[in-house]
C-alpha cells in the first residue's frame, strides 16, 4: 500500500487532523483529483504549527477557502515581527531574504495591473491587489518562520514550553519517515517552509528514512539565502537527495507566488552529479493569493503528476 507524507508550510495553522483533512479533500477536487482513501493509499501530516504559534487557527474556512484572497483573514490577527538578527550574517540573510519576497510581492501586483490586457490573451490573471497591511503582515511572518528555522532559534511559543526550533521539526519529520509503510511507494508532498524542512532532512539527517520520491510546492529553496545555509550538504551540482529520494522529485510552481517567484526553478540548482534530475512543473492559480496550499491541491498538472508516482 502506498503511503503519502504531507508537510505543511509557514504561518499558524488549524488543528493537525482538521489540516491533514483539509489536504485530503482539496486534493480530491477536480477532473483530475486524487482520492487518497478510496485508492486505497495511506496518508499522514507532519504537523509542526504548534512550535512557532501558542495555538491553533480556529478559522478553518478562511484558511480552505478558495477565493481570491484568503491570506486577508489567515493573516489577519498573526503579526509576528521581523526577527531580530544576533549577527551579522543572520542581518545579511533577513535582508536578503525580505529584498527578494517584498520584490516578488510588488512584481506580482504589477502584473495584476495589466490584468484587462493578460486576460483578453486568455491568461488566468485576475486583479484583486492585496492590501499593504496584509503584505507587510505576511513578510514578517515568512521572515520569522524560516528564520527559526534555518538558525535553530530557541522560542517558547507558550508559558512552560521550549523548542529549538529546528531541532523539534526535524525529529517530527524524522519520526513520520520512520514508520512503516506497506508495499508500495512512500512520497513525500511539501509546501511553502514545508519543502525546506524536508530537502534539509533528506540530505543533511542521517536518521531520515528513505522515501521513493519528493514533490516540491511553492518552495523558496531556489533563494541563494536559504541555500547557502543548506551547507554543508547543498552544492548546485550535486544537490539532489540521492541517498534517501531513489525516484523523482516535482517542484510545482506558480511565478506570481510570492514565496518561489524570485526563482521558482529549482532543477539547475538541485542537480545529481552534475545533470539535471528533477522536474519543475509551472501551474497557474488564479487569483491575489498565489501561494494557498488549496490552490496547488487542486492543480490538475500536480496531480496528474502525484498520481504517476502512486503508480510507481
């Protein structure tokens, strides 16, 4: 029996089973659409919101929703700050990051401002800008999450309890990839931070289990920043996880999301042995709001493209 390991990204969440339900039904929307029980394929969620965020989301329906845009109610009440920098080089890296995200962000409204003009060419653009507030909001968040991440930041996200951050999230992620799994391939499906979390356990942890293939959505590893502290472990020749991905990795992407635009390409940068591997598939979701896990689930060409791997 297939199994299918999802990881969400960044941002507070609903509940781990409410969120791995979400996952569950989105991916079964559409012509196209992936019905994990009823193909009779297991599925789990790495759930790691609860490290960086005192409690769940309880606005469920704002977070699944569809509509233009959802991030105004899923980050509405979620300001977090931009970190502070304890040195030079994590200075280096919030600027660097924050240029390249706040860059994509004003690209992506400039788009949305020629809207009329992509439309009547039959592109599936639609003009519904985001308020400043809500991107200043979002920034400060993606900032901080993968900032808590990648530098292994000590936070109590509630009184009485202490993670280092990137500590806690790869022992969950660790931990799922170790239980077993029947007959049939074990994939990997990451969103957002959530790509990040397990291309750093797949190549840098020697525990992480082995899986059959890695699907990439959303994913801002093809920023220089996060890369160089991939190191040692990353190098753009031989960046594939070879030991512990023994089939195919998809990095699936739409340019106007915010969180890959500035290089959504990751199969230049995540090479085995010098030749490319992996594939990038671009999608289109319509919309301000380019980034939502929904959008993607729904994506005909990302699930055609899950399904090939089920079949494995």
């Amino acid at each position: 029996m297939a199994h299918v390991t999802f990881i969400h990204g960044i941002g507070n969440k609903p509940n781990a089973n409410t969120l791995h339900d979400i996952w569950l039904r989105n991916l079964a929307e559409g012509p196209e659409g992936l019905d994990l029980k009823l193909r009779g394929v297991t599925s789990s969620m790495v759930y790691w919101a609860d490290v960086l965020y005192s409690e769940p989301d309880l606005n469920v329906a704002a977070y699944e929703s569809a509509a233009a845009s959802p991030i105004e109610e899923t980050f509405a009440n979620a300001s977090t700050g931009v970190p502070a920098a304890e040195s030079a080089d994590e200075t280096a890296f919030l600027v660097g990051v924050a240029a390249k995200i706040g860059g994509t962000l004003a690209a992506t409204e400039a788009v949305e401002a020629i809207a009329p003009d992509r439309m009547q060419e039959g592109a599936a653009y639609e003009r519904v800008p985001l308020p400043w507030p809500v991107k200043k909001i979002f920034l400060e968040t993606f900032l901080r999450d993968v900032h808590h991440y990648l530098f292994n930041t000590q936070h109590s996200p509630r009184p009485g309890t202490t993670y280092r951050i990137q500590n806690e999230i790869r022992q969950r992620f660790v931990a799922a990839l170790q239980a077993p799994v029947d007959d049939g391939p074990h994939i990997v499906v990451s969103h957002s931070l959530g790509t990040v979390i397990a291309y750093d356990c797949l190549k840098r942890v020697d525990d992480c289990a082995r899986v059959n293939a890695l699907v990439t959505i959303g994913s801002p590893l093809g920023l220089d920043e996060i890369q160089d502290k991939l190191q040692p472990g990353w190098t753009r020749a031989d960046g594939f996880p070879s030991k512990k991905v023994s089939g195919s990795w998809s990095n699936v992407f739409d340019k106007l999301d915010p969180v890959c635009g500035f290089d959504p390409f990751l199969a230049n940068d995540f090479k085995a042995t010098g030749l490319a591997k992996l594939e990038d598939i671009e999608v289109s979701n319509k919309g301000a709001w380019r980034h939502s896990i929904v959008k993607y689930l729904r994506a005909p060409s990302f699930q055609k493209s899950l399904n090939e791997m089920l079949s494995l």
